[in-house]
C-alpha cells in the first residue's frame, strides 16, 4: 500500500534562503516571496521597558502593535498626546487606517495592522472606548 509523502513542516525561520527577514518583532511578511520595500525610522511605540525602539516596515506586512501603544510608528501626529489619555492601540490602528492607508495607500501598499491580544486585560482606552464589564456573579 502506497502512502503519500508528507509535506515538510513549515520552517521556523526570521530569514529567507535570500537573507531576508521574514518577520521581525512586531510585523511579518503577508507573503513570504515580497518582502518590504519601504523602511521608516527607529521608533518606539510606547514607554514600557518590554518593548524596544525598531525600523518599521510600510509595504507588504502584517505589524501587530502591542497592547501599550500610543504613538503611530508612521508619523509623530500622535507622539504629544496629553499624559491622562491612557495607551490605546486601537486608537493607533485607526490613525494608521485613516491617515496612512486610506490617504497614502499607493505608498503603504498591503500594509495591515493587528493588536496583540489581550486575554482578559484591562482596557487602557477612554473611557467612551471600554466595553463593559463582565458580571462574574452569574
């Protein structure tokens, strides 16, 4: 009896066989043969010390923001927001939508952004932005 070969695992790889990264901290390619094109600079996202200033690529990648972010990594619109608007990535992720993909979307072409999960965190929107709250006496 005949049995059909197996497909390899997928490699778990950062690098192509070119060099190239296939992911880095906080994005990934969308495919792995295009990789990005377009690079900005160091920037960090937010003010913890778990997360690190990096390049952030603009074309044809997945960046996924953590769930401390504040700043856009495109720009400085929203690098002086005031100290009592607490870090919200979601606020971030629609800043880069609106005023990145939609507005720019020649130059930020297959760019998508994510946030990190958050299982069961506090949220650290507004307070118009907090979904309410779970009761847990039921």
């Amino acid at each position: 009896m005949a049995s059909k070969p197996q497909d390899p695992p997928p490699p778990k790889t950062w690098f192509d066989s070119d060099g190239s990264p296939l992911r880095g901290y906080y994005w990934m390619r969308i495919d792995p043969k295009v990789q990005p094109n377009y690079w900005v600079q160091h920037k960090k996202v937010c003010e913890c010390r778990d997360h690190f200033s990096t390049q952030w690529p603009v074309d044809h990648v997945i960046v996924q923001l953590p769930e401390c972010a504040f700043r856009c990594p495109y720009c400085t619109a929203l690098d002086n927001l005031e100290r009592e608007k607490r870090p919200c990535p979601g606020r971030v992720k629609r800043h880069i939508s609106a005023a990145h993909i939609r507005r720019q979307g020649n130059f930020y072409v297959g760019l998508q952004i994510t946030l990190a999960d958050r299982s069961d965190a506090v949220s650290f929107c507004s307070e118009e932005e907090v979904p309410p709250a779970k009761d847990s006496s039921t």
